[in-house]
C-alpha cells in the first residue's frame, strides 16, 4: 500500500539554526499538509499546500515557517531560526482531495529536538 | 467553535471489547476520523464516519456517531495486544477550515 515517507526520523538542531523536513507524499496525491504535536498536546494543524501554492495556514505558521514542493515528488518544511518551543513530532500527510471524504494519510513523523 | 475531547486513558483485559469516545463541538463537521498511532510511529488511518450515518462496521471495528450529542465511539471487539496504542479522533468540515482537527487522543492498554 502507498505511503506517505519522512525524514529523517529525527532531527537534532541548535537553538537558532535552520531545519529542513523532507516528506514524499503519495504519488498521486495532490493536497499536502504539515501537522505537529508537542510532546504531551494534541497534533496541531500547520498549514496546506495544494498546486504549488499554501492553500490554508494556522496561526501558528508564522514568518519562521515555509514550505516548498522542490521538485515532483518532494515536500518540505523549512523552520528558520529554531526555537525551543519549535521541539516537537513533526507529521506530514497528503490527500487526493481538499474535501473531507477525501482521507488524510500520515507519515511516521519527524521528532525535532532543539537544543 | 472547533474543540474534540476524548477521555485520555483505557484499560481492558484481552479479547474484551473496547470502547473509546470523543465529543465534538463543531457542528458543520461532515466526516470524522480515527486514527491509531503505535509507540514511535506515525497516525494510521483506521476508519472514518460520515455525519449523516450512524454507524460503520469494518472487521473489528464498529464507529457510532451520535450527531444531536455530537459523540463519536469506536469500538474495538476480541481486543488483542496489538491493539495497544493511542487513538485519536478527528474532525473534518467542509466549511471554514479544512483541515483535520484532532482530540488528545486516548492512550488503550490491553492487559494479557
């Protein structure tokens, strides 16, 4: 069965530094998502991306934040200048669709670790 | 508003049945999730309800939806080991924001 992959699995950073997660959606997928879960909160949603553009943004994805589909088959999750607070599982998923009967399918998740 | 409770803790015995709940507030939600997430690994996709149904019947799996409560159930029958993780319930409106809105998810020990 497709999957949705990310890496690496966990990430290690020094508070200030730039951190780059990498996910490959499924490959016919054409909506994508990052989410994040605080260690101990609920997965919170981060932002979507859907024909190269985001389509729809939290609160939380502020100027620090940005994403990038770099080639066809790459989706990326840029945090510059990290911050404590930014520790977290990091989970990238995609769909065929926007809609909600259209299920959002998860990858393992990337644990980010400032330090 | 957007908020899913779920109870954060479950204990049953092997091959009994489990039941896990979730209330939700949001009213235009028009699916609703579970998903199961093991020890170090990332959200499965287990099931999901429409809002106009009742109930949904997938192996071992049974969800309820109770819209004019808004409580959602799962449950899991002849629940094994295996069964062991954290289920989260989630919503998902066609309106407003699209994406998925998670409960806090309620950790399940089964007990050999």
């Amino acid at each position: 069965e497709p999957e949705v992959t990310q890496t690496p699995s966990h990430q290690v950073t020094q508070m200030g530094q730039e951190v780059i997660l990498r996910c490959v959606p499924i490959s016919n997928h054409l909506y994508f998502y990052w989410y994040r879960q605080i260690l101990g909160q609920k997965v919170e949603f981060l932002v979507s991306f859907y024909n190269n553009e985001i389509s729809e943004k939290s609160e939380i994805f502020d100027d620090q934040f940005s994403v990038e589909r770099p080639d066809g088959s790459n989706f990326t999750l840029k945090i510059r200048s990290t911050k404590l607070e930014d520790s977290a599982m990091y989970f990238c998923a995609s769909s065929l669709g926007p809609t909600s009967n259209q299920p959002q399918h998860f990858g393992d998740g990337t644990r980010l670790s400032i330090l | 508003g957007e908020d899913v409770e779920q109870s954060l803790f479950l204990s049953v015995r092997e091959g009994d049945s489990s039941v896990i709940n979730c209330t939700y507030t949001d009213s235009s939600s028009t699916y609703l999730y579970w998903y199961k997430q093991e020890p170090g690994a990332g959200l499965q996709l287990l099931t999901y309800i429409f809002s106009n149904m009742d109930m949904k019947q997938d192996q071992r799996l049974t969800v309820l939806l109770n819209k004019k409560d808004k409580h959602l159930s799962l449950r899991i029958a002849d629940t094994q080991t295996g069964d062991s993780a954290i289920y989260f319930c989630a919503e998902h409106r066609d309106t407003g924001r699209r994406a998925l809105t998670f409960g806090s998810g309620t950790r399940l020990q089964v007990q050999p």
